[in-house]
C-alpha cells in the first residue's frame, strides 16, 4: 500500500512539473529602443542598432500595426511595432498602450521615398 501511495505521489508531482513548464511565457524580454532628444529638431528620436527613426505622422486605426518587435527605453506602455508590408529598417510604429493611446509612425533617417500608403499620415518634415 505503501508503494501505491509513493508512486501516486510520485506521478501527480511530474505531472505538476510537467504542466508548469508547458504554461506559456508572459514575458517577452523585446529589444530596447533607445529614446533620445533632439533639441536642434524638437523632436525625440528612437534608436536601435545604428538606425535613428524620427517622427513621421500618426493614425488612429490599427490596420497598418503589426508585430511588436521591441519596446522604448523609457516606458513600459510603449510597444514598437512593424508596419505591415514595410521594412522595419526603415518604418516602425511606437504603439502607447493605455487609454489614450496611439500609433506614432518614426521613419528612418535617410529614407527619402515615401510609400503612397503612407504619405496621408505625414504630419513631419524631419
């Protein structure tokens, strides 16, 4: 009976082992986009590995957001995402989560052609 008891024990705990480590991951440790002043424009820029985005426009819909790929440096409400069917070498959407939020488009500086879809948003000149 005892021995019963021991491997009933035994198997209830590797089957709690075994649930836990199949429970997803909340956490996503996205990579950091770094949130820089630039008081010569007046505007704040974001940077991540060499590339630095600048504000472009901003819409209300969620149609043009897609995956998030990182987060800003400065604010955990702050999602960067792709823009679907763009390059996020050149295009990126920072993404405020929260009541008031809203999808900041930053361009990456150097990119002189602007998509057609894109050019309704523009709102910045930098």
């Amino acid at each position: 009976m005892n021995n019963k008891r021991m491997i009933a024990i035994s198997l209830a705990v590797v089957f709690a082992l075994t649930l836990a480590a199949c429970s997803p991951n909340d956490t996503i440790d996205y990579p950091k986009y770094s949130v820089v002043d630039n008081n010569e424009l007046g505007c704040v820029e974001l940077v991540y590995e060499g590339i630095t985005y600048r504000p472009f426009g901003v819409f209300g819909h969620n149609k043009l957001r897609g995956a998030q790929i990182g987060v800003r440096d400065d604010s955990s409400d702050s999602k960067i995402c792709e823009i679907k069917g763009y390059s996020s070498s050149e295009w990126i959407v920072d993404y405020l989560d929260g009541l008031m939020g809203g999808n900041m488009i930053y361009k990456a500086v150097g990119v002189t052609e602007i998509p057609t879809e894109l050019e309704p948003y523009r709102e910045y000149n930098y």
